[in-house]
C-alpha cells in the first residue's frame, strides 16, 4: 500500500499531472456540481472527497448511495460531472447509477482498482488507484488509495479554478510526500492495539465518532468492525450524538473517538466530557504529545500529526486494526467475512 501511495504521488507529481484528468480538466473546472456515487467503504472515501472539493475547490458536492441513487429520479444535468468510486469496478449498483447519469449527459470520471474493469469501462475518463489486489473481502487499502487520488484531484481542481493558492498547494503537495512515512508509523501501532482489542473483543456493541474530515472515518471504523467481527457498530458525526445516540452510552458501551489535532478538537473535548459524564469507555485517537485528551481516555492511540484534510489517511489504520485484531481475537475469518461477496454484482 505504501508502495501504491509513493506510485500515486509520484504520478502526481509537481504538475499534479493525474492520468485521466487532463483531458477534462476544463469540464471539472466548469461543474456546477460534482456528485458521487458509490457503496460501502468507496462510499465513505466519497464523503471524505465532499470535505475535499468542497473545502478546495469550491465545487458543490453532493454524496450519493448508488444503491437509492439509481432508483431514484435524481436531478442530473449535463454540467454535471459524477465521480463513480469502487475498488473492484464490477459493484452492480454503482454501474446502474453511473449509467443512469450518463443517459443524462453527464460527464462520468471513475475511480477504480481494477483496470479495465466493468465501470472503469462505463467511464468517460478516470484514475485508477493502483493499490493491487485487496486480499480480504473488506476494503482496506483501497480506502486509502482512493482518498489519496481524491485528494489528489481536489487540489487539481482547485488549483485550475484558482480557489486554492499556490502556497496552500505546496504545503499540501510536501505534506503528501510525508504521508507514507505517517502511515508506516501507524501500522507499528499493531501491538498496543491488539491489547486494546482483547479488553473489548466480547462486547455487543461499539460507537465511532468523528468530527470534520474524521466524521467519514468514524463510519469506516465502525463498518470494518461490524464487517469482519459482527459486532454492531455505529458511527456518527460527534455532533449528532445528542440527537440520539447519546441514549445509547452507559458503562458498558465502548466509545471510539477521533480525536486529532483539528479545528474541531475543542468541540471534540467537550463530546468526549459527554461521554465520560455517562459513563462511556472511551478509546481515543489523538495526535502525537496530546495531553488533554489522554488524561480523559481509558485508552489513547497516538497517530503522527499532519494537515487535517490529510488526517484520513493515516487516522483509518489504527482503526483498521483494531477491527482485524478483534476479528481474530473473536476467531473470525477477516479474509471470508460470512455473507459478504468481494463483488457485488446483483
Ligand atoms: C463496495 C463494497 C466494499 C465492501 C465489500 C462489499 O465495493 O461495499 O466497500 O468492503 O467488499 O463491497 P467496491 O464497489 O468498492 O468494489
């Protein structure tokens, strides 16, 4: 996966030359809108890329379930461009919504892993992420590659609509080159995680919240939990914890929280406090030398500092592996998760 990262910013490179983008690169640049489709973890590297273009671009971006999209009867126009992401490129209902759009006219870019795939085909141009096989069912580093092209794309985008400034884009593009290295540093989490799995690994039930850019990992988390060790899992924007979930947190209810370095980390502390007032144990992700927040989780899992809108990348490891470490500590099989398909092509 690193490797497929350093080959992406490689293609990037000081031109953020992306295959596939330069020939419509006026189309993204005149959008009125962009709007995604896709399903399960594709789907949340689509919310993570609505923070993105949104954030750099200023396009306005709208996040759809291919699997309502295409069985509803969407507004499409042909000044629309629809971004279809999926790692396999074979899942039936994100081919049925990019079809539909493009009966519409609008302009179809893909996102895909596997080249010459049904979708990549469908497309009218494209990225190809290039992570190599997944070995498992459940999507992992394809989730990264993918935000790492979507990421990639933002900043083109903004860089031709002149929404993002130069200097911003140099930051980014030389925070991206330290990305691998970050996340190297969070996969030797593995030994602390797996002793954090073994206190949860039989409980019921798991909640994930995030704020801003970690909002879309909180739902990862919580559907890599529930894909491979069938335990329920929820996650949610911290924000909307009072409008429900809250109900749900006594002593018994794990309570991950994403809790990086950001512009939301104030408000964060303050849901984490909700949290605690109830009860609720709390597992945190934190950036290296916090100390606030650890002095208020029962267990703290530091990840490297880097840009918040780059935080997903490396935010969704440690939360990868303590999904797999309860899997096998629960004796499931992480690669064949019962029911699921690699494909879905019905
Ligand atoms: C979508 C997806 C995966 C999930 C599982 C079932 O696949 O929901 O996210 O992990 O494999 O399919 P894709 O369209 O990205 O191939």
């Amino acid at each position: 996966i690193l490797d497929s990262m350093r080959g992406r910013l490689e293609l990037g490179g000081s031109h953020l030359n992306m295959a596939g983008f330069r020939a419509y690169e006026q189309k993204f640049v005149n959008a009125q809108r962009i709007i995604i489709v896709a399903c399960g973890t594709s789907w949340h590297a689509g919310l993570v890329a609505e923070y993105l273009i949104e954030d750099l671009a200023r396009v306005p971006v709208e996040v759809e379930y291919a699997s309502e999209f295409r069985y509803r009867n969407p507004v499409i126009s042909e000044r629309d461009i629809v971004i279809a992401i999926s790692q396999s490129g074979e899942t039936a209902d994100t081919l049925a919504a990019l079809e539909l759009a493009k009966s519409k006219g609008a302009t179809i870019f893909g996102i895909c892993n596997v080249v010459g795939s049904s979708i990549a085909r469908a497309t009218d141009a494209g990225a190809y992420t290039h992570a190599g096989p997944e070995i498992g069912v459940a999507s992992t580093k394809a989730f990264t590659a993918q935000v790492t092209v979507l990421t990639l794309l933002a900043m083109c985008i903004g860089q031709r609509r002149g929404t993002l400034s130069d200097t911003k884009l140099r930051e980014l593009v030389a925070e991206l080159h330290n990305i691998p290295s970050k996340v190297e540093k969070a996969l030797k989490l593995d030994a602390e995680i797996r002793e954090i799995a073994e206190t949860f690994k039989d409980v019921p039930n798991f909640l994930y919240l995030g704020r801003g850019y970690n909002f879309p990992v909180a739902l990862e988390g919580a559907l890599k939990l529930k894909e491979i060790s069938y335990i329920h899992a929820e996650g949610y924007p911290a924000a909307e914890m009072k409008h429900g979930p809250i109900a749900l947190i006594d002593e018994n209810m794990p309570v991950v929280v994403i809790a990086t370095k950001d512009s939301s980390y104030e408000k964060v502390v303050s849901n984490i406090q909700e949290v605690k007032a109830r009860k609720g144990r709390i597992i945190a992700v934190v950036t290296e030398g916090d100390t606030t927040i650890p002095a208020m989780a029962e267990y703290v899992i530091e990840v490297p500092h880097t840009s918040e809108i780059l935080m997903p990348l490396v935010s969704v490891v440690p939360l990868q592996l303590l999904s797999y470490h309860i899997a096998v500590l629960r004796g499931c099989n992480v690669d064949q998760p019962r029911n699921l398909a690699k494909s879905v092509t019905v």
